[in-house]
C-alpha cells in the first residue's frame, strides 16, 4: 500500500500519461511483431516459389531473409532455418561445396543476425559452425597459402 505522502506525490493526471505511454508502446510493438511475422511469411512465400523452380540460390537468398525476420513463437523463421539446412545438405552430398557453404553460411547468418541478449538455434548455429568449417577445410588453399604447410 502506498503511504498518504507517497500518494500525494503522485499528480492526478500522471497515473492516465502513463496508461496512454503503455497502451502506444503496446501498439507500436505489435506493429512492429506484425510486420516482422508478415515479411518473414512473404521471404518465405517467394523462396518456396524458387524452389519448385529449381532456382535454389535465389531461393537460399530469400531463405536468409525469412529467417532473418525473426520473432518469438512465429514459424517461418524456423521453416526457413530447416529449408537452408535441407539445401545445404543435399548440395554436399551431390558434391557442391559451394552453394553447401552458401546455405550453411545463411543460416549461420541469420541466427547471428536475430542475437540479442539471448541466441535463438544456438545448437543450430553450432552445428553450421561445424560444418562450415569442414567444408572449408576440404577447399584448395587462397593463392597467398599455396604451398605453405600447416606449421607456416
């Protein structure tokens, strides 16, 4: 309970500011959730299309960018996350190291993009982490490394 001193510290129009403050926050950030849910849905969209043409670096692109949109309890990001890592998969078992690092390399990515004060897919991005450096590891040395071994 609030002493009578406290209470009179209190102006009678401030208790109504501050209702009206957090109702516009409130509004703002549903906004911003709803825009957010809504572009990850239409990155989504767009590289589902790509892949049913078989367009799968376009599709990687708009993957990163659906997954990069990310918000709590929404599904697309974690769709696009899978979608990546079914594409970088299927690139290294047919022999693509290329376009098998470039998805690997989204979805590292996007996790690290969408970092705050906590990691969203953090054994996910482990797992890319891994991965990527294998498929780097099997790559022919930059021209400046030619010929160096290990030790150099």
């Amino acid at each position: 309970m609030m002493s009578t001193a406290s209470a009179a510290l209190i102006k009678p129009g401030f208790a109504r500011s501050a209702q009206r403050l957090l109702l516009m926050v409130a509004c703002v950030l549903a906004v911003v959730s709803v825009r957010v849910v809504y572009s990850a849905r239409q990155e989504l969209r767009a590289a589902e299309a790509l892949l049913a043409e078989q367009d799968r670096d376009a599709a990687i692109v708009h993957l990163r960018r659906a997954a990069r949109w990310y918000a709590p309890l929404s599904p697309y990001h974690t769709r696009a996350l899978t979608l990546l890592w079914t594409l970088a998969e299927e690139a290294q078992r047919a022999g693509d190291a290329e376009r098998a690092l470039s998805a690997f390399r989204a979805v590292r990515g996007a996790i690290l993009a969408t970092r705050s004060t906590y990691v969203p897919e953090r054994a996910r991005l482990s797992a890319a982490n891994e991965r990527i450096a294998s498929l780097m590891a099997q790559q022919e040395p930059p021209g400046m490394d030619a010929g160096k071994s290990v030790e150099q």
